[in-house]
C-alpha cells in the first residue's frame, strides 16, 4: 500500500511539472533577483531586458514579491517602469501591495514559516508601440532606504489569450 501511494505522488509530482512547464511557454520572460541578507536597496533598481515579437497581443505584466515577516510595514509601493530600447518611456505605475491585514496583523500570500510569496497583475493589457528590445525597470518607492526582510523580486510578462 506505501508503494502504491508513493507512486500515486511520484506521478502527481510529474504531471504537476509537466503543467507548469507547458504553462511557462508563452511567457516573454519570468525573472527574480534575490535581495541579499539586508533587503533591497531603493539605490538597488532591478531591470529586466525582454523583447517584444508580436504587436497584435496584448499582454499581462506580474510582479512577484518574496517577503520575511521581518519587512517592517503592512504595505509595500513600489515602481514599474517599462522602457523602449530608445529610453523612452512606455508604462509606469505607482503600486501598492497590502502585505499584511491592518486589523489582524496576519501576513497575506501564500506562506511557509515566517516566509510569504505574493503575485501582483501590474498591467493587465499592455500594448508595445513596435517590435524590438525592451526593459522592465523596478524600484520601491518606501521612505526607508534599504527594506529589511524583502527577500526576492520579480516579474513576469505574459501574451493574453
């Protein structure tokens, strides 16, 4: 019976992997940057090339944020800048994430230990005036200068269907 049900896993395990494999293909990019044992620097802006092959999608941009439960603030802004290859500006957004609930003080997310993973839809139909390179530019917007308990940020940009 233990076989049986270690097998049962093994094959869940191998389906699961195989669904989020076929589910990252049409992703233009998914990338993180871990922070380092003392948060994330606003001095520290993070940036991610990406390149746009297709005008007639539109497209869905996330940012992934992994938080301790030493980040000192129930809420967290931070700044998504898309830029051109010629520097201008494409999209920009000022953002707020509620990490944690103002009355309970219980972190959001999904969490594991004092450790919890949040995913934000920044831009939801983003459209790119050509085709070529661009970047996505991050940056936190919080009046202390080095975030203590930020553990990772990243983004991922996604074609609609």
């Amino acid at each position: 019976m233990a076989l049986r049900h270690q097998l049962l896993k093994f094959v869940l395990f191998l389906f699961s992997l195989g669904f989020l494999l076929a589910c990252q293909g049409d992703q233009v990019f998914d990338q993180t940057s871990k922070m380092g044992e003392y948060g994330w620097s606003q001095k520290n802006q993070i940036s991610y090339p990406f390149e746009i092959k297709e005008l007639d999608k539109s497209y869905s941009l996330y940012v992934a944020l992994r938080q301790s439960n030493d980040y000192p603030f129930n809420n967290f802004y931070f700044i998504p800048k898309v830029m051109g290859a010629d520097g201008k500006l494409v999209k920009q957004a000022l953002a707020e994430a509620i990490l944690y609930d103002p009355k309970s003080g219980k972190a959001k997310g999904e969490g594991l230990g004092d450790i919890y993973s949040h995913k934000f839809l920044i831009f939801k139909q983003l459209k790119f005036p050509k085709k070529g390179k661009y970047r996505l530019l991050l940056s936190h917007d919080m009046r202390t200068d080095t975030l203590a308990g930020i553990i990772s940020i990243g983004a991922s940009l996604v074609p609609n269907p």
